[in-house]
C-alpha cells in the first residue's frame, strides 16, 4: 500500500472517532439531566444538620432569624479557592448584625477539609456533606452553589459559580 492510501485510511479513521465523539456528546447533553443548583427561590431552604470541623452541632433552622450563606464547595474547585475570602470578609464583617455561613464540603476527608480552612484562615462553619445528602436536597450539580436563606428559612438568592465581594454586599444588604 502506498503512502497515499495510508494516509487517507488514517485520516479517515481519526474523523470516524472524532464524529463518534461529538454525537455522543450531543446524545448526552439532551438526555442528561441539568447539572444545576435549582432549589427554586422563595421555598422553605431544606433543613439539615451536620457536626462542623470544630465539633460544633449545626442544624439550619437553629439559625432562623439571621440571614444565613450556605456554600456548597470542594477543594478541587479553583472557583471555589477564588471565592473563600469573600465569604470569609463577608461573615467577619457581618456576623455581628446576624449574618451567618455554613460552608458544606462535598465528600471530602476531615484532614483534607481542615487543611483547605487552615490555608484560607476560614473562621465560619463547615460541615462535610459525607453521603451526598444535603447537596441532593438542595439539587446542586455544579460547584460553588450558594444559597442565601433569610432569617424566616425562606430561600432569597441563588448563585452556582463565585461569589464576589460586591454580589455578598449586595445580598446581605
């Protein structure tokens, strides 16, 4: 067989594949359910309760009549890293007039959790979401989720991707 013929069998071959890649990943995107954080505006948030890193008991509707920040994260997530300070700037600054995080982990170990927390000097609660629950109950797909919960337990905002500084303002104002 000469060079020719060789060439066109491979090149062929290698558009055979990629086709067969791109109509699998088109059957997937319709078939798929969404991966998003949906957890439709002004329900009651779903409750939960976890023990924090620092042994602490959390259950979110003890913490009815302060405006509560739940953030759903990973240590993987760069968007997750990125957006960290500005809920730790956030809680500090407004934790006084009852603002509150909880910051749920998904899945991750206690040593990999707390390590993440020491690098970020994070000082709100953080509880790990072990068997997948309360990412289920409030139907997130895609990291960072986040959920303002007003002081009544009624869901006000909701945000999958990073929160800024001035978006925390904004919702906490």
């Amino acid at each position: 067989m000469d060079k020719k013929k060789k060439r066109l069998i491979y090149r062929t071959s290698i558009l055979g594949v990629l086709a067969v890649m791109v109509l699998y990943a088109v059957y997937q995107g319709v078939n798929d359910e969404p991966e998003t954080a949906l957890t439709t505006l002004q329900e009651e948030a779903p409750n939960f309760s976890g023990e924090t890193l620092t042994g602490d008991r959390f259950v979110l509707t003890d913490e009815n009549q302060k405006k509560t920040l739940i953030n759903f994260w990973g240590t993987w997530c760069e968007p997750c890293k990125r957006e960290m300070p500005a809920l730790e700037t956030a809680y500090s600054n407004h934790k006084a007039d009852g603002f509150n995080v909880i910051s749920i982990n998904l899945g991750q170990s206690n040593f990999v959790t707390q390590q993440f927390v020491k690098q970020y000097n994070l000082t709100f609660p953080v509880l790990i979401d072990q068997d997948g629950s309360i990412k289920e109950a409030y139907h997130v797909g895609k990291l960072p989720a986040s959920f303002l919960v007003d002081e009544d337990g009624i869901i006000e905002q909701v945000h999958e991707g990073e929160l800024s500084e001035e978006m925390l303002e904004e919702w906490i104002n």
